[in-house]
C-alpha cells in the first residue's frame, strides 16, 4: 500500500512513545494482532510481525472471521490470568 508505513516499522514506533509516556506501561504485558489478514499483502506483515516480536502474533480478518476464536481465546486466558 503506497504511503502506508511498513507494519514492523509502526510497532517500533508505538513502543517507542509507550516507552517515552511511561516505562511502567511499557513493561506490561501486551498483544499483538496483524489484521486484514484477507488482503493479499497482509501476509509480509504477518511475516515482518513475527520476526521482531517476542511473543505470540495473532492474525485475523474481521471480513471472514479467520484468527478471531484464537484471539479471543488468548484474550480470556490473558484475564483470568491477570486475576
């Protein structure tokens, strides 16, 4: 997508400000989730996403529903854990 900035380069940039609003929130637990994984070029973001996080990436599509159990999955686990 031309004048979209890459989605590896994004993250680096969220964590930076996160990092620079507040260490503390910086060091919490977080999620990451590649989205419009129906569109063709998604999976290059996918890919970029999965070699610089440590971590789980989850992949969904809202359109076809694809990745979306997993997530919320994921999401409940998260907060029960938290519990």
């Amino acid at each position: 997508m031309e004048g979209t900035v890459p989605p590896d380069v994004a993250y680096r940039q969220i964590r930076h400000e996160l990092s620079s609003y507040s260490q503390e929130l910086a060091k919490r637990p977080g999620m990451v989730v590649v989205t419009k994984m129906d569109l063709p070029e998604a999976q290059e973001g996918l890919r970029l996403m999965q070699e610089i996080v440590d971590g789980p990436v989850y992949a969904i599509s809202a359109v076809t529903g694809a990745g979306l159990p997993k997530l919320v999955g994921a999401i409940l686990r998260r907060l029960q854990s938290e519990r």
